[in-house]
C-alpha cells in the first residue's frame, strides 16, 4: 500500500516537471532593439566639387615693357614670393629707344630756345602773338615728350619694382632679350587674394548663389577652411565640360596650385531627420524605417529628402513623432513583432 503510494507520487512529480520545464509552444519571438526618439528638423543642403587655388582677377598684375628696350637682368623666378619695392628686372633702353630719347632731348633743347628768343623778339615788336604763342606751344610739346620717354625709361637702366607683396606666377623675359613697348616681363599675385576655382554641373549651378558659404578641405589638413562664394559662371567651360565656380578663402592660408574639395551649402531640406543606421531597404531597394507601437515593431516606407554626414532626412505618410524610432536590431525586425530595449526610452 505505501509503495504504491510513493510511486505515485514519484510520477505525478516527473510529470508536473516536465511540462514546467517545456517552452510555450505559443511564446512570440522578441528582439533585443535600442530606440531613439524621432523629431521634425533640417539638414544643410549641400554641392560638392572640386577644384584648384589660383589667384584672384582682381589680385593680378601683369608687368610690361615700357618702350623698347633690353633685357639687362633678372632678379626673381617664377613661383617665389617678393617683397613690396623689391626688384624685378632691370631694362636698358634699345638703340632705338636711346636714339628717340636723343632726339626728343635735342628737339626740347632747340624749342625752348626758340621760344625764349621768339618771347623777346615779342617784346621789341618783332613778333607777332601768333609767333610768340607756336613758339611757346613747341616748346610744351617738346618738354611733354622728353617727359614721357624719361617716364619710360628712355634715358637710361631701369629696375622694375613690385608694387605689392606678391608671388610671381610667370616670367616670360630672359637677360638678353630685345622686347618692345607693352610686351609682357612676368604675371604677379597677390597673395591675400587667392580664390580656389572649382567645376559644377549645370544642374548643380542652378543651385548655388554669390555670398553662399562653403567649406574647403584640403589635403593634409584636418581642419576644414571656410570659404564663401564670390562668383558663379554663366555659361559652360568647353574644356571641361562643367559650370565654374569661384570661392574666396581666406588670407595667406593656401598656396596657388593646391587641390581642395569645396562643399557649398545651397539650403536646407526639412523633414524628420533620423541617424543613418535607422534607414533599411528592402527586397526591392525601396527605403523603409522601423518605428515601435506598443512595444511590437511597424514597418513604415519613407521617402530620402536628403542627406548630410551620418544623418538623413526622411518623409513618410505613415511616420508618427510620437512612437520611438529603432536604431539597433531593426534589420530582424517584422511586422509585429516583440521588442526587448536595451536602452533608455522604452517603446510607447
């Protein structure tokens, strides 16, 4: 009697066992996820291009030959950087020139003495004031003359200065050579007023305006350089194909020929701005984000308005600001199912 009494009791706990130890067969799956909240803003709206630095219209100068003359010396190369005053080259008149400037002298010489003797032949009554006022006139001829020929260095060597602190961009004499009036010597740049020069597509140029700014990155450089565009081209630069676009950097900051990538910001896109890592595509590649409703995940299809960084901006119809948004774990997640967080700001 007692031993059937300890062997049921021995099947009854077998049995009550194992049903506590088998899992639920209706048991909903769940996943471990991290939530964040989703909130309306805006991202910087930007174009990207890239480019070379080269100095500004405004900050060249070309300097050239002030009448014919010599090559004698030069004193810089191209690329270097010189001093405000500090000499260029130095010209020595042609015998063409020295000839002119031996005859303008020689003619100046010869009117002022007639003008002299002309204004006293004038006051004995043996000159009209016709006379006396020819002969007044060539003599301010003469004298304009010789004035611009010593201006041009007619009357001797001459050294060609700087006229600001510049880097020379190119130099097209040699000593020896014979140039004439108004041939170009060498280009000078300022260096404060250097612009980086960069290409856009059409497209892209009908978003960009004057006085927008850009950030330039450079490089070597870890911190970007702001800049802000000066100028945007009107028409296509058929040697490449692209819109130039001209952006101001700031002062002695860059040199002429380096290549930086310049990021101008043309607006901003509103929307609901979400991490990246919240944005999943679908089978078909359409984007889609994972909000939670009630602690159970919800699919919503999006639209990408924009993107900067590690952010994007989002729009969609089924979008509520009022359910958390599903960064880690959303990739395992279906319609429906379970949520686990794992961090602050349970699921609503």
């Amino acid at each position: 009697m007692n031993y059937r009494w300890i062997l049921g009791a021995a099947l009854l706990a077998v049995g009550t066992g194992a049903a506590l130890g088998a899992p639920a067969k209706d048991a909903a799956p769940s996943v471990l996820v991290t939530l964040t909240a989703l909130h309306q803003g805006s991202l910087a709206r930007t174009v990207s291009a890239y480019g070379v630095v080269q100095p500004g219209a405004a900050g060249q100068r070309t300097v050239m030959a002030p009448a014919s003359q010599t090559v004698g010396a030069v004193y810089v190369r191209a690329g270097e950087a010189v001093a405000a005053g500090a000499p260029l080259l130095r010209l020595v008149p042609s015998p063409e020139t020295a000839a002119a400037y031996a005859q303008a002298r020689s003619a100046q010489r010869v009117a002022q003495q007639l003008a002299t003797r002309t204004q006293q032949m004038f006051a004995q009554h043996l000159a009209t004031a016709q006379q006396l006022a020819d002969a007044q006139k060539a003599a301010g001829d003469a004298r304009a003359t010789l004035a611009a020929l010593d201006a041009q260095g007619a009357n001797g060597p001459t050294v060609l200065r700087a006229p600001f602190r510049a880097i020379v961009l190119r130099l097209s004499a040699a000593p020896g050579a014979l140039v004439s009036a108004g041939t170009p010597l060498l280009a000078l740049a300022r260096p404060e007023a250097l612009v980086l020069k960069v290409g856009v597509t059409p497209a892209q140029a009908a978003l960009i305006q004057s006085g927008e700014s850009a950030s330039i990155a450079v490089l070597g450089q870890a911190q970007p350089i702001a800049g802000r565009v000066e100028q945007r081209g009107a028409m296509i630069d058929p040697a490449s194909g692209l819109v130039p676009v001209q952006i101001g950097v700031p002062a002695n900051r860059l040199l002429p020929g380096q290549a930086a990538e310049a990021t101008i910001t043309v607006g901003r896109t509103q929307g609901y701005v979400v991490p990246h890592a919240a944005l999943l595509a679908d089978d078909q590649g359409a984007p889609y984000v994972v909000q939670a409703k009630g602690g159970a995940a919800r699919k919503v299809p999006v639209r990408v308005l924009g993107t900067h960084g590690d952010q994007d901006v989002i729009a969609g119809a089924g979008l509520d600001a009022g359910q958390p948004l599903v960064l880690s774990g959303n990739y395992q997640l279906d319609d429906g199912m379970h949520l686990r967080v794992a961090a602050q700001g349970a699921a609503k």
